[in-house]
C-alpha cells in the first residue's frame, strides 16, 4: 500500500507541475545509477521464520532516447544484491543476486527551469541468483516496475537524479538443490517485493538549436528629395539678400547631388503697382536666382526663367497690399 500511495503522490506532484517549462529534450543519451537495494521480508511456506534480506546496493545502466521535452524510452541493463538469513537451513546464509533487463518508457514533466519530475515504467526479465554454500539455485521470470525520479538538468547535456524504483519478478522457483534436504521445494517460491533508491547521472542529448540572430530593425527609409526651394525679395528689390543666395546655394547643391536634369525659376511679385510693371519685376527676381545658379556651376541650358507677375499668389490678398511671401521665385528641380 505503502508503494501506491508513493507513486501516487508523485503523479499529482508531476501533474501540478506541469505548466513549468525545463530545457527541452532530444536524441540519445546513456545513463548510470546506483543505490540502495532493499527486498522486503517474507515467511516461506513451510518454515515459521521469516526469511530475513538485509539492505544490499544496485547498480544499473541504460541507453535511451528523447523524443521530446516529455516522453523518453530505453533499455536497461541493472545488478542487485542482498545477504540473506534462511532461518531452518543449513548453511542459513545466503545472498540473493540479481541481473535484470528491462524495456522503460518515461515521461518527464517539468517543476522549474531546471527541475523535472519524472514517472517510469518498464518490463523485461529478472534473472536472479541464490548463493548459499551447499549449492545455487537460479531462476528467470517475467519482470515489471515502476518509478519516479527528481531530475536537476545541470546543462543542456547533463541531467543529476534522485530515484526510486519497484520491482516485482512473478513468484520465482529456485530448484530445491539450493534449499538442502527435508525443505520443501516450494520453500523459497514467493513474489518478491524489491525496491530500489539510487542516485543517477544521463549524458547526451542534441545540443538545443541557437538562438534567432536579433533582427536590426529596418533603416528608416531616406527623405524624399527636396525638390522645390523657395527665394524670398524686398519690397520692389530683385536683388539676392544674403539669406536668399543661401537658399540657392542649397538648391545648386541638391541639383547636383540629385542629377537634376532641369531647373524652373518662377518670379512673383506682390499686389501693388500695375500688371505690366509687377510682371518684368518677377522675370527680374527669376533671371538674378538663374544668375547666382549659374554661378554656382549649374549649366544655363538646363535652368529656364520665366515670371508669373501677380498672378500666382502664395498669399492671397487685396490689391495694393506688400505681402512679403508674395514676393518670390520659386526653384523646382525636375
């Protein structure tokens, strides 16, 4: 009952700690444990002693396989071995050896980053041993177990253990040869009840895959070219200030930079004074920005200079009204 209850509690620990996430597991690996190995006392049929089993060791080892964070299976190759007192024998001590070997299916479930609990299940063959100093008697049975283990992955390729394991081999027979004269020869047939507690190392494992390289955000695209400059005059002056030569020199610039194939230089003029003389004032504010384009060593075959006069206000006002944005030349790169 004892065993139940203990497999038992280790499920409900293994299910309430399932939503952790521990390093992911998979592909081959080998394994080695050992530990304690103790089998439970038992009264032989036909005697009125029971037949006492001191506390031996056990040693085991396995190759498996990962298919996931979960599931394992392997093969096991194990040892025990534990004195024996037969009270009524002659000689009454003994040792009962025994080499198994064992199909497993585990399946992992993990506490922490680094813990996991893990439930176990295996069948296979128990070939055991009784050495006494008369003769010994051997036996191979059908074999089934089961266990649980605390898990510490210590790295991506090394797991520390602590585990417990249950192993039943169905009502062994050893030949009455072994058992001496006068003793029944069902005298030692018995379900032996044989648990083990071990400490284990596993090594193995594929190397997790790396880490996505960070992805550099995009360069952020680059600014539109500018391709319209704006050159600000006085009041009935088409002269260049020095704010507007800077202008053009920056237009100059661009339409280098750019490989401006044309240049259009556009005058405009407030609303004050009369058509006629408002149009020669803007062809005049657009021939001194072509000039300075020129002169900046832009071709004159690719810069055409015209004047729209009032007729193209930025600001729309009044007749008669000095407007500073008004008069202009714009400079738009084609």
């Amino acid at each position: 009952m004892g065993i139940k209850k203990l497999l038992l509690a280790s499920a409900a620990i293994a299910v309430l700690a399932s939503p952790a996430t521990a390093r992911d597991r998979s592909g081959w690996y080998v394994g080695l444990g050992a530990g304690v190995s103790i089998v439970e006392d038992y009264n032989p049929a036909g005697t009125i002693n029971d037949i006492d089993l001191d506390n031996g060791y056990g040693v085991y080892g396995s190759v498996g396989y990962a298919f996931s964070r979960h599931w394992r299976v392997e093969g096991e190759i194990g040892y025990r071995e534990n004195d024996a007192f037969l009270p009524g024998f002659a000689p009454a001590s003994a040792s009962l050896a025994e080499l198994t070997f064992m199909g497993n299916i585990a399946y992992d479930l993990p506490i922490t980053n680094s813990l996991a609990w893990t439930l176990l299940a295996g069948a296979g063959m128990d070939r055991a041993t009784l050495e006494r100093g008369v003769a010994d008697a051997r036996d191979t049975e059908f074999a089934w177990q089961l266990g649980t283990e605390l898990t510490y992955q210590a790295s991506d390729h090394w797991d520390l253990y602590l585990g417990y394991r249950y192993l039943n081999a169905s009502d062994q027979h050893f030949s009455r040869d072994a058992l001496g004269i006068g003793v029944p020869p069902q005298a030692l047939d018995h379900d032996y009840n044989k648990h083990l507690i071990s400490l284990g190392l596993r090594y193995g494992y594929k190397a997790p895959p790396a880490a996505p390289a960070p992805v550099a955000p995009a360069a952020p695209p680059p600014p539109p070219p500018i391709k319209q400059f704006i050159v600000f005059f006085g009041f009935n002056k088409y002269n260049l200030t020095a704010e507007a030569q800077a202008v053009v020199a920056e237009a100059a610039s661009a339409a280098k930079s750019q490989g401006a194939a044309s240049i259009m230089v556009v005058g405009h003029t407030d609303t004050v004074g009369g058509n006629a003389y408002n149009q020669k004032l803007s062809e005049k504010r657009a021939g001194a920005v072509k000039d300075e384009l020129v002169r900046l060593g832009i071709d004159a075959g690719k810069i055409s200079a015209s004047g729209k006069g009032e007729t193209e206000l930025l600001v729309q006002t009044g007749d008669g009204v000095k407007e500073p944005q008004n008069r202009r030349a714009t400079i738009d790169l084609k």
